[in-house]
C-alpha cells in the first residue's frame, strides 16, 4: 500500500522520502525531544537517509507489516516541524492494528500539531473504506510514563489506557470496534 499525503486545517502531510532528511536533521538533533529517552541518538543525516529510504518503501522487510510515514509541515511556513507514523499489522486474533508515534519539533510544540497530526493519521487508517487502504479496527500507542503531553494527543484520539507495559511504555488503545468511540 502506498502512503497518501493527508491535509489537516493547519498541517500538510507528505509521505517520507529519503530528500525529507536534510530538512529533519536539525530538527531530530535537539536533544529536548529526547527527554523520554535519554539512551536514544539523535540521527546523522546519512542515518536518516537511510531510515527514511526503508520507511519509504511501506513494508516491513518480512512483509508483515505496512509501514506509514508522513513528515508533518506547517502550511503557513512551509517548514517541516515534525513526522507520524503508522505501522500497520494483523494481530493475532485477525483484527488490523495500527500502532501510532508522533514527534513534533521542540519549536513547534504547544500549538496542537501533534494532536491534529495524530488524529488526521487515526482518522487516515481507521475503518471500512479508510484514505490509507488499511481499514484498521484498533489504534494503539506506547508512551513512556509521565509524558503528559504525548498521553493529552492519545487521549483526543480516542485511546484509553490499558495495563498493558511494553518496554517500559504504557499502552493507550482505541476500543476494538472503531463505531463505538464518541
């Protein structure tokens, strides 16, 4: 499946491109955007070629899963300010799932992009005759403890928090039938 470029009402989302790099960057390397996850690097130029390269190309290298990556633009600017993500995959009692990550630069934040972001890429994937093809049933999200900011986007989106800890991050999960959610 391809990634189609989505538009919110302030935020144009471009599928990712190994040319995206030179522009993300300098916006990964601020070492505040990793205040969750001090142990992570903050990418090279020709790592996040190389990452984006593999993003790009929407499938996991098993074939398992299909890969969504949008870098997130301020329309106003024009400036990249940030990137969503949605991997797609079959849970093991059938159902599509879509795991969710957002980042918006450290520049950008407190001015809602990453909610509205988030909720065009739930809305983009979710549900019979979905924009992406995917026509998930369940949205999930893993955000480390504490992060009050990533647990209000997750919360506008519609996910709950489960008990559920995987890697030291909490799941927050869509009900399981996505007409049920208000």
């Amino acid at each position: 499946m391809s990634t189609p470029p989505l538009r919110t009402d302030r935020l144009d989302l471009e599928p990712v491109s190994p040319a995206h790099a030179d522009e993300m960057v300098d916006l990964l390397a601020d070492r505040r955007l990793y205040a969750f996850y001090d142990d992570e690097a903050s990418p090279t130029l020709d790592e996040l070629r190389l990452r984006y390269a593999r993003q790009a190309a929407g499938l996991s290298p098993d074939g398992l899963e299909v890969w969504h990556t949008w870098i997130v633009r301020e329309r106003a600017s024009g400036s990249a300010c940030g990137f969503v993500q949605a991997t797609v995959r079959v849970d093991d009692t059938g159902r599509s799932v879509a795991e969710l990550a957002w980042v918006v630069g450290s520049a950008y934040q407190g001015r809602g992009y990453a909610r509205e972001a988030a909720a065009g890429v739930h809305d983009a994937v979710t549900g019979p005759g979905s924009v992406s093809g995917d026509d998930v049933d369940i949205t999930i999200a893993h955000i480390a403890p504490g992060h009050t900011a990533s647990e209000s986007v997750a919360r506008a989106i519609g996910l709950e928090l489960t008990a559920e800890i995987h890697d030291g991050e909490r799941r927050w999960q869509s009900a399981a039938d996505p007409t049920s959610r208000t």
